[in-house]
C-alpha cells in the first residue's frame, strides 16, 4: 500500500512539473493561414447556419403538417356532383333561407 501512495505522489509530481513544458509546445501542425483558418470563405459560416436552422424549422412545419392529417384548417367541399342550385335547396329545405331569398339566388344562379 505505502509502494502504491509512493507512486502516484511520483506520477502527480512529473505531471505537475511537467506541465509548464507541455503547455509551451505546439498543438498540431501549422500550415499556415489558409480559407478555413480566416480567409475570405469566411463567410460560408454563417450562411451555413442560416441553412441548417431553415431546413430544421421546414422539418418541423412538414412534421406537423403530417401530423395533423389532410383537412385540418381548410374548408370543407361541397361532395362532387352537387351544384350550386342544390346547396340553395338544401338550405332553403333546413329554414336557413326564406321563400324571397331562395328565389332571388336561384335568378342569380341562372336557373
């Protein structure tokens, strides 16, 4: 046990007087300034991010899109086959229009 404690005061020792030395060297190769490192493609940074949150607020749209299923929000349609003048009917058969009403759109209409 006390070889043990012995070594790891030994180890701690080297590696904090060794640090200053560390710290003096380079990291990694130096090639110079080139377009990544402040060239004039600097600003592709930028533009980038601006593409990359574009496309992540698209995927959201699209996702809810999907998620809320054909028809939320838009109106209804008439089922095919129906005209105008039997929409008229309808209504003037449920009471929503009176008997004036319904003739003067069923002129309008043309028929």
């Amino acid at each position: 046990m006390i070889r043990f404690i012995h070594c790891l005061i030994c180890t701690g020792g080297a590696l904090l007087f060794s640090a200053p030395a560390l710290a003096q060297q380079p990291q990694g190769p130096s090639y110079g300034p080139h377009m990544w490192n402040g060239g004039s493609w600097m600003f592709f940074g930028p533009l980038m991010m601006i593409v990359f949150i574009a496309a992540i607020v698209a995927v959201v749209v699209l996702v809810v899109r999907w998620l809320g299923g054909p028809g939320h929000g838009a109106a209804p349609h008439p089922p095919p086959g129906r005209t105008p003048l039997d929409i008229l009917k309808e209504r003037f058969a449920r009471g929503e229009i009176d008997k004036e009403e319904f003739e003067e759109r069923r002129r309008t209409l043309g028929d």
